[in-house]
C-alpha cells in the first residue's frame, strides 16, 4: 500500500470526497439498526405464527445482503435449536419444505425477484410465512394477500449496509416463537458493542490506531483467505468476502474450521504462496517465529499431522517458488477468532497460523468480543464492514456502485 493510498484514509477532506455516497455513514447506522429493528420486531403481530406452535422447520429465503440474515439467525440459534433453521439463495424451495414449515423472505428493496418467486411458492404449499422487508413493496403486499405476518424494514441505504435491520427481527421473531432463549439485554448488548467499534474506526480516527483502517492496509495487495473458527464467525467471514466484493470489488475466499484443513489447506503450497526465500523469513505482524522446516511441508513430529485427509507430505510445496518465479498476488491468511470455539478446532487455528507463517504467508487474527452470540458477531462484523470500504477508498475506489450487478440484472430484464 503506498503513502498515497494510506493518505486517503488518514486525510478526512480526502475520505469524504472519496465517499461520495455516505456508505461509512450506512455503515455507523449499525447500532441504531439493532434498536430500531428490534422494537419494530417485538411490536409486530406474531399472534397467528404463535398460535400455530413450533414450526418443523425454518427457511430463510434472501438474496445479497438480504440473504446472509439467515446465516446470522442460524449461527445465533446455535447447534440447540430444537427447530432446524435452513437458507436459500434462489427462485425455489427445497421440494421438502411444506405446510409443517416457516419461510421468511427477507428482502430490504421488497422487489427481490428471487425472493419473491420463492416467497410465492411458499404460499402455493401452505407453509406460514413471514416476511421482512420494505414498507408498501410488493413482498409487503405478497404477505398481506396471504394475510401472512409482516416485519417493516426502514432502509437506510445499500442492502449490504442493512445486515442487522434485516437480521435483528428473525432472531426476535424466533425468541418470541419460544424456539430459543433470547435475553431482552443482548440486543443492547450487540448495540453497545457496535458503538464501541464504531469510535474505534471513526474516520477522523489514523490508521495507526483505526484498527478497520489498518486492517484494509494489510490486506491491499493480498487474496485474504477469511476463515471463521466456528459456525458464527463463518458467517463473519462469509459476510466479509461478500463485503469485499461489493465494496471494495475485491476477491476473497472464505472458509471455517475445521473444514477449511481439509480443503483450503492446500493452498498454502500453491502458486499464490511466496517463494522459498521469503518462506523462510515470517512477516513483521505474522505474530510467528520461523520454524526448522520453514518453506517445508511439515513432518508428522511437529503437532500438525491429522490437517489434512491424506496426512502431512515431506517436500517442497510451492510450484512456482520452485521455479524461481514470483506469485501473482501472495496471499493472506485472515482468522477470525470465536471465543466459543470447538477446543480442538482452537488447535486446528494455532497450527493452521503457524504453516502458513513458516511458508511465508502473513496472518492476521480477529477475536470476538463479549459473551451472547449477537455480541460476538457484532464485534467482527462492524470492524470489517468499516475495513472493507476503507479498502476500497485506499485504492481509488467508490465503495457504493455496484455496476456489474446492475448491468446483469437490466440484461436479464431485457430478455
């Protein structure tokens, strides 16, 4: 990252300018969006949902920003949900879902037309429904023909800035259907947390002590690798590849452990890892000491065998480095860190951070803050929302067009 980028992020007549549609704004909305939402859920009239009792199951049906509110509820429910809560991301149900079943469609426009066919089918089969989206659109008049439950959505700008007024009342909806226990303070909880990080990452706020700005320094230049180290930060990491990609227009690839060691692993040893010579140095902010086998696939006599399906392999593993060629882009390895996370999937993060340190791969650990589900995913979340768009404004980018999704959705509307 160059001066001048850094100087964009630090100068706040440049940041501004930068931002010409106010997505840090959206993004400082976050806190407000937990209340709001929130009461909006708790007022809504749930009596029928209620009445009917514990639903077989529950399917979330969204797309883009919208669509990750099902992650967020699932993750929040956590492995003891008696109810099974499912996502999907199209035009059609799963053929089993039916009239035993609740489906939430989730839209912050209300005009989603996947949402929408989705939501029409889930009518079609008798299931309950719910939807949550824009006020007078026409998912609000799909709910009211079907005199199904309805949760208003106030926008307050891009979906992508909508995660918790879309989030919130699912999780409030699913409390009040007694599915889980829910603490009225979490919410709060999640809302304070979020101002914290909100100050923390101001924009009159430097780099050297913005931690969402120095964040989107290390990144620039890099293909992150976002693992989440239980299923709540692997909808953080999957919410901030998707930040990624819409704000910044920045490619990532996001995992979890511990499937991530059993596929995503590889990597390491592939083109996009430095070569030998930088192998055998870590990064200053690696946080790691080389090791006797830096550059080396490790031996099964360093703690890391079982990480992969076919056990460790001695050798070199870098197919470029081997050929004295340079990787394209070097990658990063991003660990975002559950304070509730499996103990063995903690082991599988330690040794994970460390091959990829002795290869010469930088790696950067987030860690949740707090104790209630909301809270954690609140603290990761709101830092890389602000790290994604500071990423795009480093590098010259206007974080709020998303151009090719608006050039596919009038060519398919031209068909």
């Amino acid at each position: 990252m160059t001066l001048a980028a850094q100087e964009r992020l630090d100068n706040v007549a440049l940041l501004e300018a930068a931002d010409p549609s106010g997505m840090l704004r959206q993004v400082a909305s976050s806190a407000a969006q937990v209340r709001e939402s929130a009461r909006a859920a708790n007022e809504a009239d749930l009596s029928e949902l209620i009445a009917a009792g514990r639903p077989r199951a529950i399917v979330v049906t969204g797309m883009g920003g919208s669509g990750i509110a099902g992650e967020v509820l699932a993750a929040v429910a956590g492995p003891g949900c008696p109810v099974q809560v499912t996502t999907v991301h199209d035009y059609r149900l799963p053929g089993w879902v039916g009239a035993a079943d609740l489906v939430i469609a989730v839209s912050c426009s209300g005009a989603t037309e996947e949402t929408l066919s989705a939501a029409g089918e889930a009518v079609r089969r008798g299931c309950h429904l719910l939807g949550v989206g824009g006020l007078d659109s026409p998912l609000a008049a799909v709910a009211e023909q079907a005199r199904a439950a309805f949760i208003p959505v106030k926008p307050i700008g891009m979906p992508r800035s909508m995660l918790w007024g879309l989030s919130v009342p699912l999780v409030v909806a699913a409390s009040r259907l007694g599915l889980f226990d829910m603490p009225p303070e979490a919410y709060e909880a999640a809302a304070a947390e979020l101002e914290r990080v909100a100050h923390l990452c101001r924009p009159d706020s430097e780099a050297f002590v913005n931690p969402a700005k120095g964040l989107a320094l290390e990144l620039s230049g890099t293909l992150p690798m976002i693992w989440g180290t239980s299923s709540l930060a692997g909808v953080a990491a999957f919410r901030f590849a998707n930040q990624l990609y819409e704000n910044s227009k920045y490619p990532a690839v996001p995992g979890v452990l511990p499937e991530a060691n059993h596929n995503q692993v590889v990597v390491f040893d592939g083109p996009f890892a430095p070569e030998p010579e930088a192998a055998a140095v870590p990064g200053p902010d690696s946080g790691m000491v080389p090791g006797p086998h830096a550059g080396l696939m490790p031996g099964p006599d360093n703690g890391t065998a079982g990480l992969d399906d076919d056990g460790p392999t001695p050798g070199l593993g870098n197919g470029l480095a081997h050929r004295g060629q340079v990787p394209p882009v070097p990658l990063r390895l991003v660990l975002l860190r559950d304070t509730h996370e499996h103990p063995q999937v903690a082991r599988r993060r330690e040794e994970s951070a460390k091959i990829a340190a002795q290869r010469g791969i930088e790696v950067t650990e987030l860690t949740a803050v707090g104790d209630l589900p909301l809270e954690r995913l609140a603290s990761l979340v709101h830092l890389i929302d602000y790290a994604s768009v500071y990423l795009a404004i480093a590098g010259g980018i206007d974080p709020a067009p998303i151009a090719a999704i608006q050039e596919l959705k009038a060519r398919i509307a031209q068909e």
